[in-house]
C-alpha cells in the first residue's frame, strides 16, 4: 500500500516476454519484421492491442524442440500453418536442427515449397509410389482451396525434382525377423517339448545363446537380425540338437537345422534395395536424417504403411542414440494429425496400440538424446494421455468441445476461464504456454502466429515462371 504504480509500455512488455530469449538468438526484437528469413519471430503478442508499438513473440528453438511441443485446434484453425511456421523459423535460424514430417494428410510439400525448392537446403521428399511426371506430384499434394489450381506451384515441385530431392518409400516385402520374434519361436518350441527334458535343454541352450548375443552386442529385440548372428546361431542351434539327441524328425530339429536359410532372405532383400533406384527404405531415411539432410517430408496417406515406417524409424533412432550416448543434432519428428499416431491405447488395438506406445516411449526417452517430437491434432480426446503428458509446450487454438478443453486443462494445468477465451480465436490465434520455452515460463499467452502462406505467395511470386 502506498507504493507507487507504473502503467507497463511496449518496451517493458517486450523486455519481458522476449529480452532472454532475443539475446540467445542475437537479434534486436524492437526491429521486428514479418519475414522468416530475416526475423525468428513466431508471430506477435495480442494480450496488449491497446498498445500501438508491434510485440513480437520469440520461443527457445533449442529447448521447444528437445521437450516436445504441441498443436491443439478444431479444423480450420490453421494447425498445419503454424507447425509450418515454426519448423520454416527453426530451420532458418539454427545451425543443424533437423527434421522428419509424418505428414499423412500430404499437406506439407505446399506449406513449406520455398524451403523445400532450396538448393542450399538438404532436403527430400518421400511419397508413397513412384512420380513418373510433375503433373503426377502436382496432383498428389494437398493444397488450400485457394491454391488447388494455381499453376504455379509446379515451378517449386519442378525444383524439387530437377535437385533430386523427389523419392518414394519402399516397403519390404520379405520380411527379415527381429531378435524378439526369434526368441518368440523358441518359445514356442519349448511349449512343444514340454515331458521331453532333452528337448527342453536343446532349446534353452538355444535361448541363452541368443540373449548373450544381445547382450555382447549391444543389440534390442526390435532388431532386425544379421547375418552374423544367423551363421552364429546356426552353429550353436545344430550343435544344440545334436548334444541332446533331438530326433531327426522333430520339429525343433527341422526349425534348428535351416536356420541358416534366413541369409539368403537378408541377402535378396540387400540386393532388392540396390536396385530399386529412387525407392528408399527405413534404414535409407534414417541414413539421410543421420547424414546431411535436414528436412525429410514423409508424404503417404496410407495409415498402414506409414504407421509401420514410423514404428521402424523411431525405435531405430532411439535405439541407436542410446548406444552412442548422442543428444546433437537435434532431430524433430512431427505427427500432423497425431491421432493416427498416438491414438489412446486402451480403445486401440494391433497396429495402432503398437504404434502409440512406440511414440509413447519416443516422448518418454527422446529428450535426453536429442529427439523431440511435435503432435498437432483436432481430436485431443483420442489422444493417449500418457504421451500428451511429455509435451512442455503448447499452442491451443479453437476447441469448441468442452471435454477437449477440460482434458487440456486437466493435463496442461492451464485454467478453464482462460481457455475459454480460445473460443472466440479466428484462425490463427493461438493460446501459448510453456513451461521451458518462453521468456515467461508457465505463464500463458495469446498471440496471433505468421502466415505461412504469406511466405510461399511470396515465393511463388519471385518463382512464378508458368510451366
């Protein structure tokens, strides 16, 4: 009481929010600018419109990217613009932050052509067959309705395919068992050879061979096998039935004496991915995010498909992160409609609870190796909770469903009164919270995000060469 009060101004405000975060990026937040290659901002804070002065709102790339962050809005909210916006600002303005989209709605190759049409970008785009023609990749991307027919938007996919940034995905078709599905079989024999204590023995000298292998090597069950461990578990299978007398004409004889028949399957699936050309498999994806690509746009529609290459890739990564105790570079994996992804698993079953718990562990384990993810979705009530509960940054928009704002206020901590507010949002206006990210943390803002259109128009027109 009695002490004197100050009115806050612009500056002070924009000291605030962005005085940490502007000097870690080395620029002046005073000389804003609506341009993505000369200004990191995400967009402007509206919490103060009175003021007439422009305040623009930065978030730490770093720490954004490394504790998972994500996109909450009703259709039409601007979602996918906003995640194009912020992965356009992230890679413009770091050094080696990379990227992977899981981009089932195939909306990205538009959001984000200027940076994928860049010489000095590394970059490729996956589909799901084989383009023969560019009006074929025209046809086979999502685009606002505005854009469905303009034309020029064939001059950036034709960059696209002239830098040879253009592939598809190559599913295998034979496929090569893992080291869990190994020791499932044996399992499996061993239920068979109960009341034949000879047998029984064969099969745990089998069993312990494989789980000392895994463990000399370094390996995990997920695993594919290798030819190395198929000559050395053949040898120890067949010495095995033959310690212990197993009858030539047993099963467990006939499943330990062709063991060695798994090469040859390894060996014409080697030899299939040499010749397929442009077609890349999980391992080739995983080998240009590891090398010198920094942006991956994975454009299949098919959830099967995609879902299986998305099991395959994150628990690849991860796996081979812990091995090498690696954080750098940081790797962000997006899922646009994210409830393909990370549906919740007890209303789930087969592939799509194997696929949510795989991203559920990604989420859990990702951070402290350098893998960070971002899920964007309208249907958050689908989601699997355990995953949202990973994210320490959040961008709501629009939910007009109060079970959607109650189940985000119940994980996020964030006040009903204040999410009530989203309601009155127009499309991209957003609620923004963080609990690492912010100059202020844990301390919610409204703030109305750059247009990623506005960079493509801007691109289209400096490309608008008719083709």
């Amino acid at each position: 009481m009695g002490s004197p009060a100050y009115i806050l101004n612009s500056e002070m405000i924009n000291r605030m929010y962005n005085q940490k975060i502007a000097e870690k990026l080395g620029i002046d937040p005073s000389q804003t600018i609506e341009d993505a290659k000369l200004d990191p901002r995400i967009g402007l804070i509206k919490m103060f419109q009175a003021s007439r002065t422009t305040i623009p709102i930065y978030v730490d790339f770093e720490k954004l990217v490394r504790y998972h962050f994500g996109v909450f809005a009703f259709t039409g909210g601007g979602k996918s613009n906003l995640v194009s916006n912020i992965l356009r600002r992230i890679l413009l303005h770091t050094k080696d932050t990379k990227f992977i989209i899981f981009d089932i709605s195939c909306e990205y190759v538009f959001l984000l052509l200027d940076i994928l049409a860049d010489p000095d970008v590394p970059a490729k785009v996956v589909l799901e067959r084989k383009i023969e023609s560019l009006e074929q990749f025209f046809n086979s991307i999502v685009k606002p309705r505005e854009y469905e027919n303009d034309e020029r938007i064939k001059t950036g996919l034709k960059k696209i395919m002239e830098q040879g940034k253009l592939a598809y995905y190559t599913m295998p078709r034979q496929k090569v068992p893992t080291y869990g599905e190994f020791l499932n079989e044996l399992k499996d024999q061993r239920k068979e050879a109960v009341g034949r204590p000879h047998y029984m023995n064969a099969v745990d000298k089998i069993h312990d061979a494989v789980l000392d292998y895994l463990e000399n090597k370094g390996l995990d069950e997920n695993q594919e096998v290798n030819e190395e461990f198929i000559k050395y578990i053949d040898e120890v299978a067949t010495s095995a039935v033959q310690q212990f007398k197993v009858s030539e004409r047993s099963g467990l004889y006939s499943w330990a004496t062709t063991r060695g028949m798994i090469i040859d399957r390894i060996k014409k699936m080697q030899e299939k991915e040499k010749k397929q050309g442009g077609g890349l498999t999980a391992k080739r994806i995983r080998e240009l995010l590891e090398d010198e690509d920094r942006l991956i746009c994975v454009s299949i529609s098919d959830p099967f498909i995609i879902k299986n290459l998305v099991m395959k890739l994150t628990q690849d990564m991860l796996l081979r992160r812990k091995r090498k105790f690696q954080v750098k570079p940081y790797i962000l994996m997006v899922f646009d409609e994210a409830q393909e992804f990370i549906p919740s698993v007890s209303s789930s079953s087969g592939i799509d609870a194997k696929c949510s718990r795989q991203v559920e562990t990604l989420l859990r384990q990702g951070r402290k190796y350098g893998l960070g993810v971002c899920v964007a979705t309208q249907r958050i009530a689908y989601l699997n909770t355990n995953a949202l509960q990973q994210l320490h940054t959040y961008f709501i928009g629009t939910l007009p469903r109060p079970y959607d704002r109650a189940l985000i206020s119940d994980t996020f901590m964030i006040d009903k009164s204040i999410l009530e507010k989203t309601l009155e949002f127009a499309p991209g206006e957003w609620l923004l919270s963080s609990y690492i990210a912010t100059g202020i943390e844990n301390v919610p803002i409204f703030i109305k995000a750059d247009n990623a259109e506005k960079e493509i128009e801007k691109f289209l027109k400096q490309n608008s060469t008719i083709v």
